[in-house]
C-alpha cells in the first residue's frame, strides 16, 4: 500500500511505499523525510494561496510556510481526490461523490476505490469552510 506526502521543495503530491524512511521528487530532486510510523497526517489548501499544506492529523490549525496564513484543520468538511479518467489531471471532489467532472477535458469520472485518494480537509479564504 502506498502513503502520501508533499515535496519539501516544489511542494508536489508524493506518493511511497510504506516503509520508506524518504522519498526523492522526480520533478526536483529534493529530498523529502517520511513521517515516522504512527504519526497519521493530513492534507488542507491553503486560503491564503492554494497552497497544498500536509500537516499531524488531530491539530487544530495549521500555519502555511509560503504565505504565513493561519488555517484552520477541521475534520468535518472532507475532499478526496482523483485522477482524470480521461486526461489523468488530479482532481478534487467532495467526499463521497459518485462522480467528479474534469474542468480540462469535460470527461466524467465515475468514482470508484481504485483511482481516488484519502479525503483531505480544504479551508476555504475568507475563513469559512467549505461544506461541499
């Protein structure tokens, strides 16, 4: 099973096999450490700049190292994501949506377990969550 993580450096999606102690990004070649076993993590978008943010799962905000907002984690308003079925541009959706319409190429992917991601958390700017 794979695990993901954000790249310290072009701050892309990564995705390792569990086990790794770090991981290499193919577009920049940084170096990033694996959280150690048991820490559970999460992922949010950044109000302030869209920034995508991966943080300990359980806190209670999270402040984004590229523009300095305080976002707030909150566990009720949950994303997943998936990859285009026809373009395989990474899209997100609310959680539990039996289909997701890419904005690229129009296709309409149908949702299923084998091609979406775990569900993240998004602050909306303007302080208010988005309930999907």
């Amino acid at each position: 099973m794979q695990s993901q993580l954000v790249c310290n450096g072009c701050r892309s999606l990564l995705l390792y096999p569990r086990g790794a102690t770090n991981v290499c990004c193919a577009l920049c070649n940084t170096l990033t450490s694996v959280p150690p076993p048991g820490m559970e993590m999460a992922q949010l978008v950044c109000g302030g700049c869209r920034t995508l943010l991966m943080y300990t799962r359980g806190a209670t905000s999270v402040r984004c190292s590229c523009c300095h907002t305080m976002n707030l984690a909150s566990a009720s308003n949950q994303f997943a994501q998936v990859n285009c079925g026809n373009c395989r541009t990474m899209l997100m959706y609310p959680y539990g949506a039996p289909s997701v319409k890419c904005a690229v190429c129009h296709h309409v992917t149908n949702v299923g377990t084998g091609n979406s991601r775990v569900p993240i958390p998004v602050h909306r700017p303007g302080g208010t969550a988005n309930s999907g």
